[in-house]
C-alpha cells in the first residue's frame, strides 16, 4: 500500500467512524442512532420501530421511580403505575407441558425483568389446570395443554423475589380469574410465600376515599395489592373483587378509539368516584407487535388524556400496554412520567416536581 493512500486511510477512517457511531458504549442518549443496547446509556436500549424514524435508536427501557425521584409520603391512588397486559405470556416461555403452544404473546421479558425495569401493575390470567393454578391464555374459562404458559407459582415466586429484595415497592396483581377450587387461589398465594405482603381487604376505602398512605404501606410491609374478577372471592378469600376499588376503560380495540374512554362491562362508569383508582388499558385485542411501538408512543398519551376527562378529570393510576419497551423514544415510561407530573405536582413531568427543577414541563 502506498503511504499516500495509508495516510488516506489513517484519516478517513475515523472520520467514517465518527459518523456511523457519534456515540458508543454506554453514552448514547435518548434518540441517539445506535448499534447495540450496549452503547445506550443507563435506562436506555437500542430499538428500531419501524414505522417510527428510521434506524436504531436508543428508547427508554425504564421508569422514573417517583418514589425515589419525589417521596412516598402520599396516599397511595395519588401516585401511577405501569402495568403489562398478560405479564405472563413472554415470547421465548418454554412449553411447560410438553406440548406446543398455540396462543398469542403479549410481553418479551421475564416476570423479574419486567419488575427490574419498573413495571409495578401485572395482569394475570389464572386457570386450574393439571391440578393446579396456571396462568394461560385461553377461551372460555378453560386452559388447554397449547395455551397454558406455566404454573402460577413460578411467576408469584419471582414477585415474592422481588419484594423482598425491594422492600421500599409495591406491587399489584390484577387477576382475571377461572380458578373454581376453593382456596386455590390462597393456597398458591401463601406457597409462594406471598401472603406475609398482603394488603388486606379490609384497609381498602370503600367510597372513594384515599388509600393508605405509601409510607405506611412500607412500614407495615403491606406491598401486595390482589385484585381478582370474581365477586365471591372478597368474602370468601379476602381477596378484593376489583371494581369495588377500581374503575377500568374498555380492553381491546374498544379502548383505542381517539376521543372516548367507554368503562368496561364489569366496571362502573370512570367518573364514579366512589372507587379511588383509575385503570386505563391500552392495546389491540390482537397485538401487532411491529406496530406496538407506535401505540406506545403517541396514542397512548393522547388516551390518557380523553380518560382523565372520562374520569372526572383524574389521571390514571394504572396504565396497562402491551410490549411495554417497544416505543418511538420515551413510549410508556414517558406516559407514566407525564402521570406522575399531574398527580403530584400539576406539571407534564415528574421530573419537573423535584424542587428547584430547571424544567420546562410546566
Ligand atoms: C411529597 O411530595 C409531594 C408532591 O410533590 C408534596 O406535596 C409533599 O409535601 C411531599 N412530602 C414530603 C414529606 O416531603
């Protein structure tokens, strides 16, 4: 090689390299073009959604923890909380019983890593199969050896990993309930050793009046709220029945209308305010993985803005998405930023409650 075109080199390739890469390990920023998830910063992976702006682009893969961020010294329904549609039914979930499944996913990461990453609301659809409480995705109440995910057990003893390892979190359970044996649901509940975070029944306000306060839920390691679909269970397992507590938009495409925020069947209208907590679900009836990026992003904020005037002008506590990391950049952890903001101090973001805060969020 010539020393003309060496030199030629020597100087081109940096420069070529500099603008592939303006970033890399670990110090891409939020929007940053990226290559791998290692050259995002922390909080941050790179993803591509394709009908977003072309190219990899490092997105946000966590929530602000408003607890950490702000404090914990208000009553808990002041606060919002990310939550995964069908937490349990993950890309990649083995077949646990030997045969192949034959159902649709919601999620790409594990239980813990979906914990890890902030999500503190988890949906889970729980069966008695095999003689045992399952979560699956079927039809008709009825879970079949291609539509079951795994034993519930498995996915409690990852929440009760997390609580105890976290002991400052709370987290919620939303079950859509099938399981008909009596206790069964009591019984996995305390094998996964769960039941020492129960938040009892009995401290739920009835009437619309404000939750425990957050600290106090912490003191009294009452970090576990179950809310199950079946009316019954309240009395006969102390587990609450969700719309005594909580009003829920519409699921599925009914819930992705621009501009109207229907309640579901079971739940009383948004703007009763005789239940304290707002859950707004939205995702397609049929997930469209490609397309969940775009949900996440624009949509989603603009819905929760229709249901916080749905509600009688109060901002959801609970938002539930489904692939809740795929996003165009902030997606769902901005959404939950944009919440927490409202609740605690007015502002579009919760960053901008922080006192002495230089943003201009609001
Ligand atoms: C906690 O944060 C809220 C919202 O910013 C604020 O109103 C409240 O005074 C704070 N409480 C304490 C004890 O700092």
């Amino acid at each position: 090689m010539g020393f003309r075109l060496f030199m030629l080199l020597v100087v081109m390739f940096p420069l070529c390299f500099c603008v592939d890469a303006a970033c890399s390990n670990r110090n891409c920023k939020l929007n940053d073009k990226c290559s791998s998830n290692g050259a995002c910063g922390a909080g941050l992976y790179c993803f591509s959604c394709p009908f977003g702006s072309l190219g990899s682009r490092c997105v946000r893969s966590s929530i602000t923890d408003q607890f950490k961020l702000i404090n914990n010294s208000l009553p808990f329904n002041k606060y919002a909380f990310l939550t995964t549609h069908n937490s349990f039914a993950i890309d990649g979930e083995p077949s646990h019983t030997g045969v192949r499944r034959v159902t649709i996913t919601n999620q790409e990461d594990s239980v813990t890593q979906q914990l890890k990453n902030g999500v503190r609301g988890l949906m889970l659809d729980t069966y008695d199969f095999d003689g045992e409480v399952w979560l699956c995705h079927s039809f008709q109440g009825q879970c079949y050896d291609f539509t079951a995910f795994e034993p519930a057990i498995d996915a409690l003893k990852e929440i009760e990993a997390f609580l105890s390892a976290n002991p400052a979190e709370i987290v919620t359970l939303i079950l859509e309930d099938y399981v008909k044996t009596p206790k069964g649901l009591t019984k996995v509940f305390t094998e996964a050793g769960l039941m020492k975070f129960w938040f009892p029944v009995t401290r739920m306000p009835k009437g619309g009046g404000d939750w425990p306060l957050v600290s106090d839920m912490v003191a009294k390691n009452q970090r576990l709220l179950v809310f199950t679909s079946v009316r019954s269970k309240e009395q006969s397992e102390g587990i609450a029945y969700q719309w005594n507590y909580m009003v829920e938009n519409q699921y599925g495409d009914g819930g992705r209308r621009a501009g109207s925020c229907p309640h579901r069947a079971e739940s009383s209208p948004l703007d009763d305010k005789s239940k304290s907590l707002v859950l707004v679900n939205y995702f397609r009836s049929a997930p469209l993985k490609s397309i969940t990026c775009k949900d996440n992003s624009e949509g989603l904020i603009n819905m929760l803005q229709t249901c916080h005037g749905g509600a009688g002008n109060r901002w959801a506590n609970y938002v539930a998405v489904d692939y809740y990391k795929r996003s165009e950049g902030g997606g769902s952890f901005k959404a939950l930023d944009t919440l927490n903001g409202k609740l605690l101090c007015g502002c579009n973001d919760v960053h901008a409650c922080v006192a002495g805060s230089t943003s201009q969020a609001c």
